[in-house]
C-alpha cells in the first residue's frame, strides 16, 4: 500500500497575532498492491475519518477529498 497526501490549510491571524487554522482539507491518495471494491473502500474511508482521533479534536472543519478513478 502507499499513502500520499497534499494537505491544505487556511490560517487566519486575530488582532493580537495569533494564528488559528479556520479549514483543513485532505487530498489522500492511496494505492492498494490487490484491487479492492470501490464501495468497500470509500466505507472504511468515512468509518475511519469519523473515528479520526486528530480530525475530532481541531477546532475547524477537517474536509477529505476522495479523487474519481
């Protein structure tokens, strides 16, 4: 398997200069060495950004973007 990623963010700086990330978008790419069923992986795919222990404690939305094949 093989996991690449090009992670976005917007920070945003307050009037004291503090910086606060207000959005998190996710472009994973993964590759699978055995073919897999395409409903089958955008499944475990939500189960596991659901579940996600650093998406749940952030304080902005943290979107994924599945590519198209």
């Amino acid at each position: 398997m093989e996991y690449h990623d090009s992670p976005e963010g917007t920070l945003t700086m307050d009037a004291d200069g503090i910086g606060k990330f207000t959005s998190i978008v996710l472009n994973p790419a993964v590759v699978f060495l055995d073919p897999m069923d395409e409903s089958l992986l955008k499944s475990l795919h939500e189960k596991a950004h659901q579940h996600c222990f650093i998406a749940n404690t952030l304080n902005c939305p943290v979107e994924v973007k599945i590519p198209n094949h």
